[in-house]
C-alpha cells in the first residue's frame, strides 16, 4: 500500500527541515556570542 508512505515522507520531510532550520539557528546564536564577546 504506497499511499500509507507519502503522509509518512512528507513528515520526515518537515522533521528534517525544522531540524536542519533549528541547527543554523544554534549557529546563529553561537556566532552572535562570539560577536559580542569581541566587541
């Protein structure tokens, strides 16, 4: 039955997306850290 993976895939999908957006967004506060400590 095929149709039971798509809703499967387009989850992952979305779990993969905020996980890769919520790791830049780790990166971003790290680096925003750094910034400050130097100024």
């Amino acid at each position: 039955m095929w149709w039971y993976s798509i809703p499967i895939l387009l989850l992952s999908a979305i779990a993969l997306q905020s996980y890769i957006s919520g790791k830049e967004l780790k990166e971003d506060i790290e680096k925003y850290k750094l910034t400050k400590k130097w100024l």
